[in-house]
C-alpha cells in the first residue's frame, strides 16, 4: 500500500511538464513522501535536493530561517504565520546534515526581523505602485505617449513607472507573473478573507498571456491587485504580533521583555491605496474599492445635487450612498421615526441625480 502510495507520488511528479518542474514541486513532494513511513529516506533526499535547488536559484547560499520558510511554503504553509514556520522549522530539522532543531526562542527572533525586512519592502511596493496609480490617473500624453496599447508601449510604460529594471516585454511579464503568484498564494492561503477573488486571480494569470490586453486599464487594475496583497500581507503579519479579536498575539509580553526589544519596531503604518475621484473610476476600481456588484457599471453611479455625494440604486431601486452604503434621504425635514420615510427613500425623483 505504501510503495503505491509512493509510486503514485512519483508518477506525478514525473508527469509535471519540464517548464513547471521547480523547487517547491520537488518539495511538496518530498513533503507527501515523508508522511510515509516507509518512503522517509526517500523524502528526505527530495526535500533536500529542493532546498539546494532553491539556494542555487538564489545565487548561493540561503540563511537558515530562509530554508525554513521555503519548507514551510512548500508544507502548504505560510512563511509569514508563526505556528507554520515552527512547523517548517521541525520539518527542515529532519534534512540529513542540516544539524538539530534551532532554539525556538532565536528562531522567533530572526523570523521577527526577517518579518520587518519584508514589512519594509510591502510598504515600498505599495508607495511605488500608488506613484504609479496617479500617474495612470487621467491617462495622459506623458502615459499615452508610449503607446501603451501596444505589448512594446506598455512595457515602457511600466519601466518608466520604475516597477521593472528595462523595457523589455520579458520583464514586463515577470514583473506580471509575480503579482500573479502573489494574487494567487494569498487566495490559496487565505480565501474570500483576502478581500481578493478567483476572478481577480484569473485576471492577474492571464496578464501573464500572449494575448494579454496591455492597456492602461489592465496596468491600473494589476497594481491594484499588488497593493491589495500586499496590504493583507501586512495586516496579518502585523496581527500575528499584536492578536486580532479572533486570534491571541504569538507572542508574549514576557517574550519582549526577556529579549529586551519594543514590538512596535515591528509594526508599520499599512499605506492606502490610491483612488481616484469617483468620476474618473472605471467598473472594476467601484466594485473593488466600494464593494458594488458587477452589475452596477460606473454609468449607473450619480451625484446627487442636493449633497453632492454619490449614489447608485441597489437592486431594491432605492438609491444609495457610494461612502456609507445608506439610502438617500431626501432633505424635507422629515424625522428619522418618520413612518413615512422609508417610502420617501423608495420613491425618490431620479431628477436630483
């Protein structure tokens, strides 16, 4: 039974096509192959041959708590929670040659500084692509003069926006296949809690394509993508060390007293995304931004004269605020116990809109 289970590991592994063949393939395989008693050794060796194969895509040599987050990655695990990379941590201490488990007091420590490195370049990535998103604003002669409907334009375009080191359209689409895995691993890890969906996912794959529409558009809403992973990679790596209401802090206080450091060197402010005004937004960036329906299309949201806010009419046909999700009240004086209010929100003229 388990030489079968094994085969069927292997066969898999076998059959992956030669272009997808990484490390985390070899690992999480490695990974199945540990679980079988009898198929240890052989797991061992896979995972192992992973682990180099990563610190050599790496160009040399990769720190302990990075081997660990690799293991703990292709575990199925994520590298930014604490309870998975004690796990990782376990699971690499089981390499032949790699020596015993480390302290777990250390090892919290330098995955808490490694934590604030990558908290660091979240932040960056998030100002770099808000530069970006206002430089996209109005679509203008500087943005369209590189043609950015062109694949050649839009790999320019992205240069010249500093979020890739040239203009060639292979960096172009590794700079896409990057937020693409990163759009993908947080919906993977995390589901509808990150605020991101298959649809956003499928979006970010396919900017990846031959046939990708490279347009301003598609690079607003792939920054978007960008910054809304990033803002979630921030606040859970930030709940992991304060708690949240659901879940207690991984940390406790007598931890950063015996170690002598302020937590809140660890905490950064999480950057807003840039918005646009309301009436330069497009659909995607309302349904996103407002939580609106894919049937609400930007045509169909109004400001209103009386106000000056904006509203669009649910599927009740009432009209509501874009800001605070509330129906419109029209200003009459009328009191909020008003049995007849309710009414007067349902009936109100599309003529103040």
């Amino acid at each position: 039974m388990e030489r079968n289970q094994a085969n069927d590991i292997l066969v898999k592994l076998q059959q992956t096509p030669e272009a997808e063949q990484t490390p985390l393939t070899l690992a999480e395989a490695g990974n199945q192959l540990l679980a079988i008693p009898s198929q240890r050794d052989l797991g061992i060796k896979l995972l192992t041959l992973a682990v180099n194969q990563e610190k050599a895509s790496k160009n040399g040599g990769t720190e302990y708590i990075n081997n660990v987050r690799f293991v703990t990655e292709s575990m199925g695990g994520d590298p930014d929670n604490p309870t998975d990379v004690m796990k990782g941590a376990r699971q690499f201490s089981n390499l032949k040659g790699h020596g015993t488990f480390k302290d777990t007091n250390k090892f919290y420590l330098e995955n808490l500084d490694k934590g604030r490195e990558d908290s660091e370049a979240e932040v960056s990535a998030i100002n770099t692509a808000n530069d970006a998103l206002r430089l996209l604003e109005d679509d203008n002669e500087v943005i369209m003069g590189f043609m950015p409907e062109t694949r050649m334009g839009f790999a320019k375009m992205m240069n010249y926006l500093g979020l890739t080191d040239g203009e060639s359209i292979a960096k172009t689409k590794q700079y896409l296949a990057t937020t693409a895995k990163l759009v993908a691993k947080e919906i993977k890890n995390f589901g509808a809690g990150t605020g991101l969906s298959d649809a956003d996912r499928k979006f970010a794959q396919d900017m990846t394509g031959a046939n990708a529409e490279l347009t301003p558009e598609a690079a607003r809403r792939i920054l978007m993508l960008g910054v809304r992973a990033n803002q979630r990679r921030l606040q859970r790596r930030q709940e992991n060390i304060l708690g949240s209401e659901n879940r207690p802090s991984q940390f406790s206080e007598e931890f950063w007293r015996e170690n002598k450091i302020n937590k809140d060197a660890y905490i950064y402010d999480i950057p807003e995304m840039y918005q646009r005004p309301v009436e330069k937004m497009g659909n995607y960036e309302l349904q996103t931004i407002y939580g609106l329906p894919e049937t609400v299309t930007k045509d169909m949201v109004k400001r209103n004269k009386q106000d000056g806010g904006y509203y669009y009419k649910n599927d009740q046909g009432v009209w509501t605020n874009l800001e605070t999700g509330q129906p419109f009240k029209a200003q009459t004086g009328a009191p909020e116990e008003d049995p007849n209010a309710q009414e007067m929100m349902t009936t109100t003229p599309d003529s103040i809109f």
